[in-house]
C-alpha cells in the first residue's frame, strides 16, 4: 500500500454581506474542489496548505482559526491517501488558476457551495468548515 498525503484549505473571502468560497476544477467542467497537493520534505502541514492554495490559484492566504479537518481515502488500487484541510481566509478577490494543472478556479457564494461538491468528503468537510466559521470572532473584511 501507498501512502499520500496532501493539504489544503478552504479559502473564504467577504464582499460587502456576502462571502465566497474558493474552489478549483482540475479538468474542464470537471468536478469542483477545494486546493490541495502533496506535502514536500520538510514543510508542515500549514506552510503545504499556503503553498498549494498559491501554487493553484495565486491567492495569498491567511490561517486564523484553529479548525483542521481531515479525510482518507483511496483515489486508485494500491493507494491510501490523507488530506488535511484548514480554514483560511482572503481579502483578495484575484485568483488565476496553475497553468497545465487546474482548468478553473472561480468564487462560489457560500450559500451555493455544498450543492457545487460532488464528493461527500467534500461536503462534510465544508459544513464543518462553515460551522466553525459560525463560531468565530475574527472578523472578516
């Protein structure tokens, strides 16, 4: 057995009274998701969540809560594979997708996102998420 593991984030940014969830699609019309990618020697979890969400999408992000969620599973035979994910947040509307890596990235409104998952990982992951964004006194500009 393989063993991979990832980081990422949910990136959450404000405009006005409305908030935004970041999300990528690797393929065209593919299935939405959150950035992530495999950690490198040496870097932890955080620094490897900041980094992919930068490599990805090109949106500097912050870390300002302690949420950390993780999920396994198998993406092919042989392979075991944990993604760990934190709750971060943007001021920054800018985003660009990696070039040869991810087809799109896009600004979902919070209220349409879960319906934008297709995977139930995904989907528990950001209604816990928001439900700790829900307990937070930081607050978002």
């Amino acid at each position: 057995m393989v063993y991979e593991k990832s980081c990422g984030a949910l990136v959450v940014r404000r405009e006005g009274d409305q908030y935004f969830v970041l999300m990528i699609r690797h393929k065209p019309r593919g299935n939405r998701s959150f950035p992530k990618g495999h950690m490198e020697a040496g870097e932890s979890e955080y620094t490897t969540a900041l980094r992919e969400v930068m490599e990805e999408t090109s949106s500097r992000v912050a870390i300002l809560s302690d949420f950390r969620a993780t999920v396994n599973y198998s993406p092919s035979p042989g392979v075991m594979k944990e993604v760990v994910y934190f709750l971060a947040f943007t001021t920054s509307p800018d985003i660009q997708p990696r070039e040869g890596e991810i087809a799109e990235v896009e600004w979902i409104p919070l209220e349409h996102a879960e319906e934008c998952l297709a995977h139930e990982n995904d989907k528990t992951v950001f209604r816990a998420a928001m439900e700790r964004m829900n307990t937070m006194t930081v607050e978002i500009k």
